[in-house]
C-alpha cells in the first residue's frame, strides 16, 4: 500500500498529568510537556505517546517529521522511532506575524515532500472563527528542519473561498488532490462542516471547482452538530480511501467515517464515492478512550507494518480542549482492502513497538 511518506489531552491516573496545545475550531493554547510513562521493556511503549491534538506524520528516508495543532505557531519535531516521539524536541518553523489574516487559532499543520520542496498546510486566521483558511508554507531545503519556511499565502479559489480547515493532500494515479473540511456559510450560522476536494495544479494552487464528496447524514456525524473533518487520504494498492472525523469535538461521540472510491472513480465525481453507513473507529470508555479522531498514517521502520495516529481523552465529558493526548496502534486491512483498525487500545497497556525500531 502506499502512504504519503508522510484539538483536542489530562491523561488517566496512572499517567502524569499534562498540559497542551489546541487544535480544529476547538481550544487554547499552553506548552506541550512529554509523557513520563511507566518502565517498559526495550521493544515495548504505552499510550498515550504524548500530549496533543490533530497529530500528523510524514515519512521519508527513515525519518518520520511529527507535527500537533499549537495554536499561536507551528512546530515540527523528527524522529527515527514514532514510539519516542516524547524525546523529540521540536522545532518552532512558523510564528504568525500579530494582526495578519493568518495570526490566530492555527491549527492541524501537515507537512508534504512534493516536486523536490516540503510544504506545510495549515488552517488559520484573525481570531474571528468565520476567517479561518487553509494557508501554505514552502521550504526549498532537503532537510525541513533547517532553511526557511516561505509563505505561499492562502490555498482556496474564488468558489471556495469560505471557512476551511484540516487540509490533507490526495495524490492518486498521476494527479494530486487537496482535501479539507468546509462551512460554506459565509455567515457561519449554519455550523455544518462538509468534506471537499479540488484538484492542484502545483502544491499551493487549486485548479478549477470544488467537489463536494461528504455532508453529515447519519446520526453518529451528527453528535453536537454535523461534522465531517480532518480529512485524510489512505491506498492500499489501487483502492483508494477518505478517513474523516464525524461530530462535533468537544463531544465523546466524535468517531471516525469511511469514503471509499470505487474503481478507477474519478475522485471529483461525487457518485464515484461511497460512505460507509457505521463509524470505523469510536469511543472505547474501557480502554479510557473517548472521541478518537483527526487521525493520520504511517509504516513501521522495516515498511510491513501499518499504524493510524490519533488524539483522544482519557476521561469523559473532557471536550476538545488541552486535556486530548496523542496514540497510536497497528491496523490491517479486510478482505475487501478497506482498512480495520478495530478499537481504541488501552492507556497504560504495554503495546510492541513499530516493527524495525
């Protein structure tokens, strides 16, 4: 399969409480503090990995680049081993300038190697949340922990120039797409948030409309009020797949959907895609797991593993504000090639490190 080398935490009892950062429509801000976990064995670790919220992950050339929604900046921490992301000090690549459109609430960046340069997405705007946009960075350097970050400006077109968030790159035989959530009223009384998709023409420009591929229509997307967000694109060979969070943050029902393309769809054409009519991934108040979601994807070192990267509370009732912390577990895929990720495993359970570390 292939992967693009690619807010919402105070943790359970047997945890050292934590402070943290914000995310998605959704917090304040505070510094991060790793987790001071239990001992365990050399090839093991527990969850949570570490506080946050929207947590991404790119790989390449065996170095995985961790990325959570801050609030007031955006900052970027490497590793070789996702299981001690807590030891990696990150590196501050972004501080807004006070007063500009993009100064406030940034929330869920995503970094991408694409054409030989590394971009980060973000959402953000001027404190208003009807300003929120998704915005660009660029950094010619190879290694995106060092050079400069370069801003290219705000990622929409005229017909989706609206409120925007969670953007997450597509790219799918020989085209490459961008994916975020919207509110398409300009008003933003209506609170109801949609999956889009725009084809690019190069990584900080749309090309041509917008598709809308997914609206709240089940009960489980609708918890607090509609929402589908956090768009992230997952293959598995020549299958191609949405994984999207559903309801409103700061309720424990916030969950996980599925959008399948069928094949060879068209990934603009609306009809080419089909919604999975339960949620993938949900609340598991035994595992101290509620409202898993804004998730990513990445492989273990030695490439045969699969994992999925989450956020979630330790307790219930705890929004979607700094108590959310980071975890992550292995997954597999059905007869069917759809991903399964079963349930939300347990914080405080000892869980065998990514294979290769």
């Amino acid at each position: 399969m292939m992967y693009k080398q690619n807010f919402k935490p105070s943790l359970l009892a047997l945890l050292i409480p934590i402070g943290l950062m914000i995310g998605c429509g959704k917090g304040g801000d505070s510094p991060s503090t790793p987790i001071k976990p239990p001992v365990v064995q050399n090839d093991q670790f527990i969850n949570p990995v570490i506080a946050g919220a929207d947590p991404y992950v790119y790989q390449k050339d065996g170095t995985y680049y961790f990325m959570v929604t801050t609030g007031n900046s955006i900052k970027l921490s490497a590793t070789k081993k996702m299981s001690e992301i807590s030891n990696a000090v990150p590196l501050t690549v972004f501080t807004p300038t006070t007063g500009d459109p993009n100064s406030k609430n940034i929330w869920a960046p995503e970094i991408n190697f694409l054409d030989g340069k590394w971009y980060i997405y973000y959402t953000a705007g001027n404190g208003d949340d009807k300003t929120q946009r998704t915005w660009v960075l660029e950094n010619s350097n190879a290694d995106p922990m060092q050079g400069s970050w370069v801003s290219k400006g705000k990622l929409s077109t005229a017909d989706t120039d609206f409120w925007a968030i969670d953007g997450d790159i597509m790219e799918y035989n020989g085209s490459r797409y961008f994916l975020w959530s919207g509110r398409p009223d300009v008003t933003n009384i209506d609170k109801t948030q949609n999956i889009y998709i725009a084809k690019m023409t190069n990584p900080y420009t749309l090309e041509g409309n917008a598709t809308m591929l997914s609206t709240p229509q089940f009960g489980w997307e609708k918890n607090g009020f509609g929402v589908n967000e956090g768009p992230q694109f997952l293959a598995n060979g020549n299958k191609a797949f949405i994984v999207y969070s559903a309801s409103y943050c700061g309720t424990d029902d916030y969950a996980l959907g599925l959008l399948t393309l069928k094949a060879n769809g068209n990934p603009l054409v609306l009809a080419d895609w089909t919604k999975t009519a339960q949620p993938i991934f949900a609340k598991n108040p035994s595992a101290n797991a509620y409202a898993p979601g804004h998730n990513s994807f990445f492989k273990s070192p030695d490439g045969t593993q699969n994992w999925i990267i989450y956020h979630a509370n330790t307790l219930a009732g705890q929004g979607c504000g700094t108590n959310r912390n980071v975890r992550m577990q292995q997954f597999t895929f059905n007869v069917d090639g759809s991903p399964n990720f079963g349930t939300p495993v347990a914080t405080g359970l000892k869980v065998t490190k990514p294979s290769g570390e």
